[in-house]
C-alpha cells in the first residue's frame, strides 16, 4: 500500500512512522511547513516532499489527511476539483467530531472515504508507534469501504469501532472530557496541593487518581466517593470557604467538578441535602 499524507503535524508524523512500521509505502508528505515535512523525511525513508497537497497524490493508494479539522472539507474539495483523487484512491481524515460529509466531493470522484479518528492524545514530537498499538479508533465508513478502513486501524496496531455519522460529535465529546477534563480535574486537584504546601502531590494522586479512574471505568458513576456523593454539606462548605479565601482562582473548578460529581446522584439524594448543596456551589465566591 502506498501512502500519502497531508499535514506533516502530530498525527501526520506518527501515522507516516506506524504505516511505515506496518509494510506501508509512504510515497509523500504535503502542506504544512517545509521544516515539518523536511523532519518527516529524516526519520521516515524514501518520502517525497510537496508543498502542493494535489502534487502529493500520483503514485498513492491511501491518501491520510491530518491537517487541522477545520481545513478537512477545503483540502478534501480542492483534491477533488483538481483530480489528484479518484478511482483506486482512498482518502481518510483523522478527525474526531468529523464524519463523512467533509469528504463528500471526493466521494463523488469514485475515491472510497473512511474518517478513522485515533482515540488517543499524540503530543508534539511524539515518534513512537508504540503509542497507537492497542489504541481504539472511530470509524465511520460505508458499504465496502468500511473493510478497508478497519483493516486499516488494525494494520496502524489499532481496534476498530464503528461510529455512526450522526455519533461523531457526542463520541469526540466523551473522548474530548475523558481527555482534557480528567487532566484539568489531575491539574487542579494538583493546584490545590500545592496551595496546601505539599511539595510530592504526585506521591498523593498518581495511586489516588489510578484506582479512581480504574473503578469508574470498572463500575461508572456507582463508584464515585466523596463528600458530594455522601452529601457531606459541612465538608463541601469548608472546602469552598478556605479555597474561596486561600486559592480563589481554584473556585470555579472546584465548583464545577463538584456540580459534576454530583450530577448522577441527583435523583436519589436527599432533596434537603441536594438544595443545600446547590446553594453552596451556586455561590460565587467572595
Ligand atoms: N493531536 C492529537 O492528539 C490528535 C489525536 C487524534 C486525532 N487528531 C486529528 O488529527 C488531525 C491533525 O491534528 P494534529 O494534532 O496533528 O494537528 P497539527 O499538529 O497542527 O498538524 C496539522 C498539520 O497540517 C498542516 N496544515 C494546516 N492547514 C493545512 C492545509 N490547508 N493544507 C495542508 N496542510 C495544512 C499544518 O501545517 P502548519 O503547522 O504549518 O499550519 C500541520 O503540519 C486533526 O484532524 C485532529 O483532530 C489529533
């Protein structure tokens, strides 16, 4: 299989590794910067470099766009209108909250399409194509193109789960909390460590934070602890009384993560206890 990819970024890096990895032949590297597409080269073998993404396309089979999500459908459009796809192309985006409809006009080119999105956090730098292996994908494809794009993920060292059109949002949603929240909770549940003059707050949280995480993925939100849960008012209220006059800037969240921990309780807490509790964290602090 020989591949092209668009966008010399974090995924585009670490896909041209894992499908070079995988006994794929990637052929190109376009758009994006040169000193970008030059790095690719130095550690995939025998790329060639196109600052013109439709120049990138003669001589491929698979077509990777991991340009940013916003310049899919353009990108996408302008391999279309210029004929660098068509049939015995296939062209897929990488894109979380993205379905099909961006590649809508090089579906009608007879290329197949397939949005296979890794549900994994790729940083910058990052080589390793360890970091895919085991990784689940969404992929949203039809007809026979769905085979391809899950035969695809797995040969990328992935797990391939069919998300409809229509789910691509809540799914990247989940992914986007499951992600970027749970770091901002670790982040803040560090900030107010810190604030309590510990100098370790890893020591604390990492055996804290893995038994946590592993028992809400275990069991949801049954296993959720905690003052809120157990409707402890007394312990909530003095948490936000010296936060609010130690670290007031940890407010919002504090009081964000708490309405969210509260959330799946609300229908069998005490009601006294859950207006009270709403009082509390509706409060601004002072
Ligand atoms: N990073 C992640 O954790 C992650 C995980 C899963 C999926 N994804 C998906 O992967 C895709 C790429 O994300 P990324 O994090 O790799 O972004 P990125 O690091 O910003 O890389 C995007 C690359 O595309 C280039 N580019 C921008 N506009 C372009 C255009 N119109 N034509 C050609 N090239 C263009 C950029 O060049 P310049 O920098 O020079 O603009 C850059 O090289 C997105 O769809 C994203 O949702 C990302």
């Amino acid at each position: 299989m020989k591949v092209a990819i668009i966008g010399p970024g974090r995924v585009g890096t670490l896909l041209a590794v894992a499908a070079a990895r995988a006994g794929m032949r990637v052929v190109a590297i376009a758009g994006g910067a040169e000193t970008a597409r030059e790095h690719l080269r130095s550690i995939v073998a025998g790329v060639r470099s196109y600052a013109e993404v439709a120049s990138a396309t003669q001589g491929a089979e698979l077509v990777l766009l991991c340009v940013p999500d916003g310049a899919i459908a353009d990108v996408a459009k302008a391999l279309a209108r210029d004929g660098a796809v068509g049939e015995g192309h296939r062209v897929v985006h990488v894109a979380g909250s993205l379905g099909l409809e961006p590649l809508r006009q090089v579906a009608l080119t007879g290329a197949g399409v397939a949005a296979c999105h890794p549900a994994m956090t790729v940083p910058t730098g990052a080589t390793d194509p360890d970091l895919l292996v085991g990784v689940a994908w969404g992929v949203t494809a039809t007809g026979s193109n769905l085979g391809w794009a899950q035969e695809l993920v797995t040969d990328l060292g992935g797990d391939p789960f069919p998300i409809p059109e229509d789910a691509r949002v809540l799914y990247h949603a989940g992914l986007a909390v499951g992600s970027n929240a749970v770091g901002a909770a670790v982040a803040t549940a560090r900030r107010l460590l810190m604030a309590a003059r510990i100098d370790r707050p890893d020591r604390f949280l990492a055996p804290l934070i893995e038994r946590s995480v592993a028992n809400v993925l275990d069991q949801g939100a049954q296993a959720l602890t905690g003052p809120v849960i157990r409707g402890d008012v007394g312990t909530v209220a003095t948490h936000l009384e010296v936060i609010d006059r130690d670290v007031p800037e940890l407010s919002a969240a504090y009081r964000a993560l708490a309405e969210a921990t509260l959330a799946p309780v609300r229908v069998t807490m005490d009601p006294t206890i859950l207006a009270e509790l709403d009082r509390l964290l509706s409060q601004t602090e002072r």
